[in-house]
C-alpha cells in the first residue's frame, strides 16, 4: 500500500517537472536578446513590485492607488506607500479606517463608509510616537525650534496706587481750651510752610500765662540786685518755668519775645505750622470752640510718596526688596519714573488675594497724587543659561505640560516637562524632560496631539482585542 502511494507521488513529480520544461521553453528570449539582461530586469521588477506596492496621498490618506498618479481630491501627486522592505523597517501592522479610528482589520480592505482602510506601521521609534508625512507635515504648517542654553529675564507687570508717605504725615491739634478768632488757612489742599501762621486763638488759660510770665520778669527785674543767690536764682526759675509753659503750648519765640518788649497781654495768640507740606484735612472754622487735643488741619508733605504695587501669590518669589521699578504714568503721556521696592508686606489683601509691594519714589513736581492709578514694571533677577524653548511649543493642560519631540524622519513623540521661568521675549525655562541635542514643534502641535491620542486610543482597543496577549505580559512582569 505505501509503495503504491510512493509511485504515484513520484508520477505527480515527473509531470509538473515535465510543464515547466516545457513552459520556459515556450518563454525563453530571442537569441540576440542578452539571458542575463532580462533575468536582471525580472529580479528589479520582483524587488520593485514587492517593494513600492501602492501609492497614497499626504493629505487624504485613505486615498490608496495601485500605480502612480494624481488624488483624485486635491490634483497633488501620490507619494509610494511602502508595504515591506528587504530591511523591514516599514512592515504594516494593521490598518484601520480613516473615519472611524475603532475599526481595524489585518488586511487592507473597504470601512463601513465605503473608503479604503489605511496602513498603521510598527517601526515607530516609540509606542507614543507618531509618523507625519512629509508632504502633510508642510500642509500643516508644522515648524521645529532647538532646545538651548540662553538667558531669560522675566518683568511682572501689574499696577499700583499711589500713597501718602506715612512718615511725612502730620496732624496740628489744639494744645488748651479756647476760641478760634480767625483762620489764616481756610482751605485744603493748600501748600504750607514751615511756621506759617495756621490761625489766632483766643484761650483764658494762654491770657493768664501772659500774665505770669510779665510777673515773673518783673520779680527777676527786682531781685536782680539782691544780696542772696539763693532769692536771685529762685526769680529766674520762675520765669523761666512761665516762658516754658507758653512755648509748650505752641506760643513761639518771637511772640514771647514781643510780649517781653510791649509788656503787654496779647488777647488772641497766632498758632503756626510746625510742618512743611500740603493740608489734606481741616476742621477748624472761624468762631468755633476747640478743646485741647482736638484735631484742627491734617498736613502731607508729598515731594516723597509711596506706590503700592499688587503682586499675585504665584509671583513672590520672583519679587525682592532692592528691586528696581518703573512707574509708568498713563496720565503723562507715559512718562516712566524708577524707584525702588522698600518693603514687601507680610500679609496678603483679602479682597484682590494680592501682597502689596511698597515703592519708594521722589515726587519734587508734585505729578504724583495720592489714590491715583499707575502701571508698574518689575525687574527681576534674570535666570543664568537655563534650557529653553519657544513658550508657544508648550501644550499646557492644568495640570501637565507637554511638548512633541522631532526625532526626524517625520516621527514625533510627546513628552512631559516642567517648565520653569517664562520670559519676556516668549521662552520658558525646562527644568526637567528635554536635553540640548533635542528639537520641540513650535507650532501645528494640537494636530499632533489629536493623532496621538487617536493611537493611544487605538493601542488599548487592541489590547482589549487581544487578552491573551495582555495576560502573557503581565506574567512576564510578575516573574
């Protein structure tokens, strides 16, 4: 029985021997044609047909042709669409609908839509990367930028109110009981000098002191010639007690000068300014009573002011006192004037949630007012050759920061940075993630990011698809 089989497989054998001969017979060239010439052309057209097996469009791939030509949709001409090489590097893993990402099969074919299925290879560099065509990756716009070592500077922009110099404000009170005869400043907002006259005061109290202090400089008058030392000093202390109780209560010099020359009481004595600056507030009027310790004029010196500039939480660590600042006057054509950050204040505002930075500034011209409104420019310390980058490559989600990385050859992947420090001219600092060798896309990167989240999405639907797969691994990871 196992001979008999045995001849009739050798019969098969010796026929289809036999076809063939007689088929390369039928097929061989001419005599003048070169054999070696044509088994030549044979082999590239066998190495040419496995190779470049279809054409495609870089903007619609789902376009795929069998030979070369024009899309059909754009008139662009088709790019080869390489199935597998000798090397193979670019072997098809599976493909999938251009319209509808969930529908993968593991041959070319038609989607539910009616369009071709396109190829997804597995010679990607990374699991996230994504391959562009070069073509595409022009349409979109899709620019690269070197990550370097450079350094940025950064200015924080906000504004400020400006504010009276707590020190040079000053409040003038009554110092006894009496009544205001006349006023010689009847205004706010009114420059005063040093001792200029404030108003005349009529007081029993001042009245009764000028009496005591002409008595006392009669009684030294008299005892001046005295034989004792004793009753001598005694006259002079006493007068000397009087003067000081006028001057105490605000009298001056040359008001007692002149009642110790006319001996003569003085109904209503002048009160003067004992400060230089401008009157922010008045009480007093004409006629009116005061008491002692009532306030009558509140005087600001404004040749020096304050400005008070908002900082937001997120930024006080860039702000130090020493800082240079420039105040930019909006209602001077932009006038800018420098000063410097004396205090920071170590308690935050509650209703602008902001920390007030207290800048110092010379105002001789007086174009500086209280409670107006300036733009304020902070300098800060520069940050000394960092990594950067283009702020515009940065994909910022809330919480996470990314960028894509060119690894050339129209692969890009994404990655995870910190960023640091954003600069005035549009860089910002990496602080983890990328090295200086490395190129990030500047721009066109959301696109790239729709597709990789496309082949994330495609990557666990396989997963799901194949569990056995999925189980092996996690075996392999437990032992």
């Amino acid at each position: 029985m196992k001979r008999t089989m045995m001849l009739r497989i050798l019969m098969l054998i010796l026929l289809a021997g036999t076809f063939y001969g007689g088929w390369l017979l039928g097929h061989q060239p001419s005599s003048g044609a070169p054999a070696d010439t044509s088994s030549a052309a044979a082999e590239h057209a066998a190495h040419a047909d496995d190779e470049l097996l279809q054409y495609t469009c870089g903007m619609h791939p789902w376009v795929i042709l069998d030979e070369p030509g024009i899309c059909p949709i754009c008139q662009m001409d088709l790019t080869p669409l390489s199935k597998t090489t000798s090397s193979g590097e670019k072997r098809i893993k599976h493909w999938v609908a251009p319209m509808d990402p969930t529908y993968i099969r593991d041959e070319p074919g038609k989607s539910p839509m009616g369009m071709d299925l396109v190829p997804v290879y597995e010679n990607d560099s990374s699991e996230s990367a994504i391959s562009i065509d070069p073509v595409t990756a022009q349409n979109m716009g899709v620019r690269i930028a070197p990550v370097e070592q450079r350094d940025l500077v950064k200015s924080i922009r906000t504004v400020g109110l400006v504010d009276y110099e707590e020190p040079t404000q000053y409040s003038v009170n009554a110092k006894t009981d009496g009544w205001i005869e006349r006023l010689h400043i009847n205004e706010t907002g009114i420059f005063v000098k040093k001792h200029q006259p404030l108003l005349e005061i009529y007081s029993p109290a001042l009245v009764a002191a000028q009496e005591e202090y002409l008595l006392a400089l009669d009684n030294r008058e008299t005892l001046a010639n005295s034989s004792y030392p004793e009753i001598r000093d005694g006259a002079e202390r006493m007068l000397q007690a009087s003067q000081r109780r006028l001057k105490l209560w605000d009298i001056s010099d040359r008001q007692i000068a002149s009642l110790e020359q006319t001996r003569k009481v003085r109904k209503s004595l002048t009160l003067f300014s004992p400060y230089a600056g401008v009157i922010t507030h008045k009480s007093a009027t004409e006629g009116m009573f005061v008491k002692s310790g009532m306030e009558l004029f509140q005087i600001a010196d404004l040749r020096k002011v304050w400005v008070l500039a908002d900082i937001y939480e997120s930024e006080l660590g860039l702000v130090k006192i020493g800082q240079t600042a420039d105040i930019i006057l909006p209602f001077v054509d932009g006038k800018t004037v420098q000063g410097t950050i004396s205090l920071i204040y170590p308690y935050v505002e509650p209703k602008t949630r902001t920390v007030k930075a207290r800048i110092n500034l010379d105002n001789p011209d007086l174009e500086l007012k209280p409670d107006m409104y300036v733009n304020v420019r902070l300098k800060t310390e520069p940050a000394r050759d960092v990594l950067a980058i283009p702020a515009e490559a940065i994909l910022n989600s809330g919480e996470v920061q990314s960028v894509f990385v060119s690894l050339g050859e129209g692969k890009f992947e994404p990655r995870r940075v910190q960023t640091g420090l954003y600069s005035d001219d549009g860089y910002v600092e990496i602080r983890e993630g990328l090295s200086a060798d490395e190129q990030v896309v500047v721009s066109a990167q959301f696109m790239l990011d729709s597709e990789s989240q496309l082949q994330e999405v495609i990557r666990k639907m396989m997963a799901v698809d194949n569990p056995d797969a999925a189980d092996e691994k996690d075996l392999e990871d437990l032992f």
